[in-house]
C-alpha cells in the first residue's frame, strides 16, 4: 500500500494546485497525494538571475514544425504561475453561450452564472485587484485589492467609455500581501524582480508542504493504466526509471499539450482527442499622441476597453478585448523632442473559434514526443483583425492622436494554449463533461485550458483556476 495514494496529479501550475487546495480542505488526515511535476522547482531568485523559469527548452520536448506559431511551455514546478504576466480579467457571460447568442462557435456546458462564486475564490486566492465592472461582468464580491493607477490616456478612455474601459484585473498586487510587495511598475513582469505577482511559489506554496501531500519534480508521466471505465495507475520516469503508482483518481494538470498526448500514449482515443487547439489572436498598434504624456500607471498594463468585445458584430467578427500597456519595453519612447512619452501601445486580443485542423498527436518519427499541428486561426477572427483599421479611427476620437500605426503581422503567440480535451455535454463531440470528468473513465479529471470549447479574448488564467475550484467542489462537496 506504500505506492498506493487517493489521488495522483500530473503537473504543480494553477489548474493542478486550485484543485488539490480545495480537495485538501476536505479530505481526511490520512489522505495520500501524489504530485507529479516533470520539471525542476526553480526559486524566484534562480529564475530572476537565469532570465527563464527552466532548463527544459520547449524545442527539446514538442515537435513543432510551424515556425511562425510559438507555444508558451514553462516546464517547472509553478508551470505558467511563473512567467504569466499576471492578467487575471473574468469571461463575460455571453462567452460562454456564443451559440446560442449569436449563432458562432459552441456554447460551454457551463455558464457564467454557475461559475461566479468560483472566480470570486480565485479571484481572493490571487488578491486580483481592479474595479467593479457593472452590469458587462456581474459579480458578487468586491475585488480583493484597490485597482492599478491609470496612465493619463487612459484616464481619457475611461471618461469617454465609462461603462467599457476599466483598470486591469490583474493579481500583480496593488499593495502587498503576506507573501508579497506591491507592484513597482518596473515593467518587468514576466520575471517579476520583487516577486509582486502571484505564483504557486509565493502563494500556495503551503499547498505542497501539507503532510498528505508527496511532490516529485523531475517525473515525466508518460501514461495512465486502467480497466474498463476506471482509472488504476499512473506511469511516470524519474531519473531514468519507469514506475508505476497505483491510485483511486488521477488529476491531469499538465497544460492542453500534454494531457491530451498523456491520454493517446493510454491507448484513450476518441475523435475530439487533441483536436481544436487554439488561442487567442493579437496585433499590437502604436498611438502618437499630440501633447498628452504617457507611463504614469501602476503596473505594467493599466487599461482594459470591452469597446469592440461584446455585441451584435460576433454574429460575423471575432470580439476584441483591448490592452493598454504602461511600458516602453515595446520601443514605446518616441525620438522627438518633447514627446518621448507622447505614445502609447494598444494589444488588440481578437478571439479564436477552434478549427479540428489543428490539434496535438504523437510524433511519429519519436513516439517520447508530442507533436503540435497548426494550420493558422479561424476566418471569424481573421474578420475581426480585418476589421480593426475601420473600427479604430472611432475608437481613439476621444484622444488627441497625430497618427497611429497597426502593426503588419499578429503577435506570434499570447501565451495561452487552449483546446484539445473540450467540455462538453455529448460524449461523441467533447471529452470530458462539464464537472471535467472524463465521460469514459469516470475516475479521471482533466485540468486546465485544454477543456475551454472556445478562446474568449478573456485572459484564461483566472477562469481555468475557477473551473478547477468548480470540479472540485462538485467531486469533494
């Protein structure tokens, strides 16, 4: 029985530890946890020296062959936690009923209505700050934090769209916590230097020093056994050794490349499988201003305009959620004098509708690697990047502007991998269901953005953490 435990997780990012954490509030004293991570644990401090959050290059375990696509893999304890940047904004209610709303993509077997109480947790849990959003995103709880400081054109936007230009919800603390300073607005976020924003480390370490918990880093799993619909054990290598660990459930949390893969080399196949890999699409735009400074804000990113996201245009174009970004790390000084800060960069963030051609597989040359297929995003969003030099002539009146510039190529990546195990309520069309419980084998829980049926423009983070919180407390009450 010393190789037996209740539950055995693949992966330590948010989707594993907002499960495990709800699930160990529950469970009693003699509850066994296994933790499998296939990277290193790397201290703030090592990741902050090194530039990177692990030795593990993302070339060396996935195959892939499309140049011009990038997929974001931090392969450490923490995962994601530790390189996103921290923007932690809630899906919109109609994003998760796309279909039936206006006609495009799939509906979530899930609503907005059901999940809110559970982005309130992980909105607390991450000390998200920002600031009360009306009736666009209802919501039940205040936010755990005051809201970043704006730039002064920002401050423009928000007195032209009062009801559709906020500061960032973002969980780059405002003011400290416990665990953490606040934000220095360095614009250094991806490898915060004062550790400000919220990671598994710095946050829910505590998580895995809980006795019932084991942590293994360095353990690639490499595949689940089970008999007819039950789960029983899970394979992984540690230091060139394969081992077997029995189990009662197995939680997968090891990101919408690697579960899917994780599930194939099973022998689990099944026509979705892999399939609608995706994210959200961006093109960046740099705004000259006409005697209007920039970069007073808080943080790294201050604004977000809803402007172009919700309303009758998603019957034919992708929503658009607009980030405005308090950095010159874009080059965002202008060579004039007496308007180096008379500019600002705008992310226009265009959702994806899934395409089943692109999807995630075995390489076949290397069975030991998964391989990524990509064939480009969805003609929807491609009207909406279309769209955008019609639509932001309108959209920037309210600001004293000389010119602006669009740029000519979309942003390679924004770092957000979605698709692959989709939710859903019909068993031949999705894989898991909408508690994310595997629909054949009942004792399997898939985590993580791989189960989203579509890319809201919405930063993904926070709701993935919600629906984590959301399976468990359906599993463990």
């Amino acid at each position: 029985m010393a190789n037996k435990y209740d539950i055995v997780f693949a992966g330590s990012s948010f989707a594993t530890t907002f499960f495990l954490e709800s699930y160990l509030k529950k469970a009693p004293a003699n509850a066994r946890v296994l933790v499998l991570e296939r990277g290193p644990m790397n201290p703030h401090s090592w990741q902050v020296e090194n530039r990177r959050t692990s030795n593990i290059k993302a070339k060396d375990i996935l195959v892939n062959k499309h140049e011009n696509k990038y997929w974001s893999l931090q392969t450490c304890f923490g995962g994601g936690s530790n390189a996103w940047t921290a923007c932690a904004p809630r899906m919109l209610p109609n994003d998760f009923r796309i279909r039936s709303r206006y006609g495009v993509g799939f509906d979530w077997p899930i609503s907005y209505e059901e999940l809110e109480a559970f982005y309130c947790q992980a909105e607390d849990q991450m000390s998200v700050s920002g600031i009360d959003h009306g009736s666009l995103i209802p919501r039940s709880c205040p936010f755990s934090q005051p809201p970043h400081t704006f730039s002064d054109p920002d401050k423009i936007l928000n007195k032209a769209y009062p009801d559709l230009y906020f500061p960032q919800s973002t969980a780059r603390a405002r003011v400290a916590t416990a665990n953490r300073p606040g934000c220095c607005a360095n614009n250094v976020c991806t490898y915060c230097p004062i550790d400000a924003k919220f990671t598994i480390l710095n946050e829910m370490g505590h998580v895995y020093q809980d006795p019932r918990v084991t942590l293994i880093t360095e353990a690639n799993v490499q595949s689940i056994e089970y008999q007819g619909d039950v789960a029983t054990g899970v394979n992984y290598i540690k230091d060139g050794v394969s081992q077997r660990t029995d189990c009662d459930l197995i939680g997968l949390g090891a990101g919408a490349i690697f579960n899917p893969y994780i599930l194939l080399r099973s022998g689990l196949s099944h026509p979705m499988l892999g399939k609608n890999l995706c994210e959200q699409v961006s093109v960046n735009a740099t705004i000259f201003l006409d005697g209007v400074d920039n970069f007073q804000g808080s943080t790294m990113i201050t604004g977000q305009g809803f402007m172009l996201y919700d309303g009758e245009h998603r019957s034919s174009r992708a929503a658009c959620l607009i980030e405005s970004s308090n950095t010159a790390a874009y080059g965002a000084l202008r060579r004039e004098k007496r308007k180096w800060r008379q500019l600002m960069i705008m992310r226009f963030i265009f959702e994806d509708i899934p395409q089943t051609r692109n999807y995630v597989k075995i390489n076949e040359e290397n069975q030991e690697l998964p391989e990524t297929v990509y064939e480009g995003h969805s003609e929807y969003a491609q009207k909406g990047l279309d769209a955008l030099p019609d639509v932001l002539p309108g959209l920037l009146e309210p600001l004293p502007v000389e010119r602006y510039e669009i740029a000519e190529d979309i942003n390679r990546t924004e770092a957000h991998i979605l698709g692959t195990t989709v939710m859903g309520e019909d068993p031949e069309q999705s894989i898991v269901d909408r508690y994310l419980v595997h629909h054949q084998i009942r004792n399997l829980v898939i985590l993580g953005s791989g189960v989203f049926p579509t890319a809201s423009p919405a930063n993904p983070t926070l709701t993935l953490s919600a629906l984590s919180l959301w399976a468990a407390s359906n599993m463990f009450g």
